[in-house]
C-alpha cells in the first residue's frame, strides 16, 4: 500500500486498464468481509433490532447460496450489507468501504485509485521505484513473500539507507490462516528480528508503520490485549496498547538501529514524509560518522506519531512497556 501511496503521489496515476486489474481483489476482500460479516450477525442475532434482523436473515441465505456456486456481490447482499452497516452493534465490525459496495457491485465497476489503495494483496518478490524527490533521487524496493525466500536475496541491500516495516496494529488478536497456533503480532515480530538483527544492515535505520490504528482502536474494548499478551496491563487505552507494541519490537532492536515508529492508516498519505525525513536523517548520521565527527544514534522510539483522519494526535512513543 505505501508503494503504490508514493507512485501515486510522485511518479505517474494508474492508467485505467491497471486500475480494471484490481477488479477481483477489492471485490475478494469485500466478500472476505461479507462472509464475517454474517458471521457476526447470526452470532449477534438475538440482540439486533428488528430491521438489522431482517439483513442478517437476507444475508445469510445470500452467503449460503454461495455454497453451490461462485460468491458474488449481488443487489441483495449489497443491500443485506448497507442495512447492518446503521446498526450500531455491528458497524465496528464492518469494512469501512461497505457504504460503496453497491458501486463496487456494478458490472462495468473499475476501482478507485482509493480503493486500490486500500485494497490487501499478498506481495511476492520483489518491486522496484526510482522518482525525485526535489533534487533527491530516491530508489526504493518493495519486498514480498515467506520468510524463507527473503533469506534467498536479502544480502542483495547491505547497508540501505532505511528499512520500512508495516505493521497491523488490529492483528494482536489474530492467527495465521495456516497455523492457528501462531499469533499474527508474534509472526511479524519474529519477522522483525531476523530483518534488523541482520548483520547487512548494521547502517540502516529502521521506519515502524504502525497501521490501521483506527480499527486498533476499536477493537480494544472488545478484544482484551492482555488476552493475547499476558505482559500487557495498559487496559483498552490505545496509547498505552500501542506503546506497548512499539515497546516490543524496541527490545528486539539488539543492533541498537535508529527506530522511528510511527501511528498512521496505511493509506495515509503522511506516511511518505516520515519515510523521507528518517532516511534524511540516516544518512547525515552515517555522513558525519564516516567523516569522524562524533554522533550518537538516534533511536527514535520517542518519535511522535499522529493517526491521519484525526490530525496530529499529539502522542509519543517512549522507551517503555505499558
């Protein structure tokens, strides 16, 4: 998502037959959704109001029916949809593009450069980006796939200036799809620490996204944290939860990297800038090292982080476990 963030806002839009390419996903993603949604719903049954009763009854015969053949966005699951999404009980639950899915159900129907950034896809190899940058010349890589793959070529970018990390803050309580005994935090986690303690990266300064904070926000309430991480005692406090968080991936950081973590929406365009101010200052860092003069690395775990939508939210990271 923030690659195609920086294509977007500095090298050239999506032409429309790459924008009809991601037909498929968003619409996959929707019915991922659609399939939860009724769900929760038929759990929540007895509770909803008559109306929202009404939906969750269409919705479920309309999901059932995909039991014998393709799933697909019809006009009564669009509508099942949009009726639970004004029932209070479940509109936390429900994707937020929900109120566009009868746009997004339309024959002829070709994503947004917004729902492309929001869409999720499973990224494999890897991608390359060269833009400006003012007279800054910024060559950027993209890198997907297993664990194991990365290893393959990971020596190939000894000593880059910054590594960006994405993180889902929504996902501490969830679990691979193929071992639903690893947690997907602890997953990214470990991911983490094989990435930054890597001795090809003993140079580079590392960029934490923290993403998705808005539904991290709203899921604490109803999915304890300390449930999933014993250690935890900040309650649903999304400041302390997310302190916490950083406050895990910092103690992993044993190649003491500057760490700037930073609380956003994946879509947010902000994103771009923290990426562009630490890389910055990575490499004045590694300037006046290389010229002698003594400097102490930044480990920015203090560095302020702000939700986009809501505008700076004024909160800081600290060294520190809540």
């Amino acid at each position: 998502m923030l690659m195609n963030r920086i294509r977007i806002s500095h090298m050239r839009e999506f032409p429309n037959d790459e924008r009809a390419s991601y037909q498929g996903t968003v619409r996959n993603n929707v019915l991922d959704i659609v399939e939860s949604l009724a769900t929760i719903s038929a759990s929540q049954y007895a509770g909803l109001d008559d109306v929202a009763q009404f939906h969750a009854t269409l919705l479920s015969k309309e999901v059932e029916c995909w039991k014998a053949r393709p799933r697909n966005i019809t006009y009564e699951v669009a509508s099942a949809v949009q009726g639970l999404w004004r029932n209070e009980t479940l509109k936390s639950a429900i994707f937020d593009a929900t109120d566009e899915i009868h746009r997004i159900a339309e024959k002829d129907y070709i994503p947004t450069e917004t729902d492309i950034l929001m869409a999720k896809t499973r990224a494999s190899g890897i991608q390359e980006y060269k833009f400006s940058l003012g007279s800054l010349g910024v060559h950027m890589f993209s890198i997907g796939g297993h664990r194991s793959d990365m290893k393959k070529f990971i020596h190939q970018f000894e000593n880059v200036t910054s590594l960006v990390y994405s993180v889902d803050l929504s996902c501490y309580d969830q679990v691979l799809p193929t071992d639903s005994n690893q947690n997907l935090l602890l997953e990214s986690l470990q991911i983490f620490d094989s990435v930054v303690n890597s001795r090809w990266f003993r140079r580079t300064s590392i960029i934490l996204l923290l993403c998705n904070a808005e539904h991290f926000s709203q899921k604490l309430s109803r999915s304890p944290m300390n449930k999933h991480f014993p250690d935890y005692s900040g309650g649903d406090n999304v400041s302390r939860a997310s302190k916490y968080i950083v406050w895990r991936f910092n103690q992993l950081n044993r190649n003491n990297l500057s760490l700037f973590p930073h609380l956003c929406e994946a879509s947010d365009a902000s994103n771009i800038q923290v990426v562009f101010a630490a890389s910055k200052d990575t490499m004045i860092f590694n300037a006046m090292q290389d010229s002698g003069i003594p400097v102490e690395r930044k480990n920015s775990a203090a560095s302020t982080a702000s939700s986009s939508g809501k505008g700076s939210s004024g909160s800081a990271f600290g060294d520190e476990k809540e």
